[in-house]
C-alpha cells in the first residue's frame, strides 16, 4: 500500500489529487466513490493510504484508498441489529396483511349476501301475483281491434304504438265490444 498527501480536492465534484510520498511521482487522482466507508469526507492535508493503478491513457489513479486516522464505518450489521431489523420489517407487513384480510372477509359476506338465494314459503308465494309473460311489439298495420288476438295486445298497441283506432269513445279501454268487455 502506498501512502501520499492529498493536496488538492474539489468537494462539489468529488475528487481530487495525491501527492506520492515517494519522490518523482506524478500527483494520484483520487474519486470520492472509493472513500464511501469512510466516517468523514477527505481533507486537502490529509494523509491518504492507497492502492494505484495505471489507466490505458497513461495517467495514475488510486483504485482503493483510505484516509489514515479516520474511522471506516461498518458494512457487516451485526446479528442483534439484523434480527431488529427483521422484526420491524415483520410487524410493519402485519398491519397491512391484517388490513387485506379484513377487507378480503367483507368482501366475501357481501358476495353471499348478494347470492343467497331467498327461502319463500308459503305465505309469500300465496301473496304473489302471477301474470304470464306476453311480449308484444308494434307491428305496422295492425291498427284496428280484428288484427288483435287478445284484449292485452290491444291494450298494449292502444297504449304503445301510434295510429291505431281501437278506442272510439276515447275511455282508455280497447276493443271494448270484441276483446276488453
């Protein structure tokens, strides 16, 4: 490992230069990426450790470096700071899950209540009124009460389809003396 003085640094761009200790060296360009680990930024008059290596275009940069006296800080967590860790990542995905399966659980009860099929007795299909299903629908030409088949088709054409002529006297009844009597 060698060992210099930086001499110069620019802190708003993150680099700077070593002067070697041994002599007839050229100053040792040095990035801030390589002192990520440690405690402090570097200082110009800081005494600096390194390893150099020499680029393809011939210039001396240090590849791996520190600065002598100050601290490096941890990358290894140890096992107490870990399993905190793991708890507090634990309990903070619990309230969530809870959170999902509350919903999840509501969600199904209202997907029953809307899917259950009601229980009729008596009683209620007793109280129903049935009346058969007749589709109708307006066809031309049929206008006057012997193109009807029922008193509801004429009912329905008075009420839905224009031009007809069922209703003489104008009662609101069709067809009074063939089909609605």
């Amino acid at each position: 490992m060698e060992k210099g003085k930086l001499v110069r640094w620019n802190d708003e761009k993150g680099f700077g230069f070593i002067k070697p200790d041994s002599t007839g060296n050229k100053d040792i360009f040095i990035h801030i990426s390589i002192l990520k680990h440690m405690t402090r930024k570097p200082l110009v008059g800081d005494q600096i450790n390194y390893f150099s290596e020499t680029q393809s275009d011939g210039k001396i940069k240090a590849i791996k470096a520190n600065i002598e006296g100050v601290a490096v800080t941890s990358t290894r967590k140890s096992n107490n700071n870990r399993r905190h860790d793991n708890n507090r990542s634990t309990s903070g995905m619990l309230i969530p899950l809870l959170v999902i399966l509350a919903l999840g659980i509501f969600g199904f009860q209202k997907y029953k209540d809307m899917t259950a099929t009601p229980v009729l007795t008596n009683q209620d299909i007793e109280q129903m009124q049935f009346k058969p299903v007749q589709n109708f629908r307006c066809e031309a030409g049929k206008t006057h009460c012997s193109h009807m088949r029922s008193c509801a088709e004429a009912t329905f054409y008075n009420n839905n389809c224009p031009g007809t002529k069922m209703d003489g006297d104008r009662d609101g009844i069709p067809c009074e003396s063939q089909w609605c009597n």
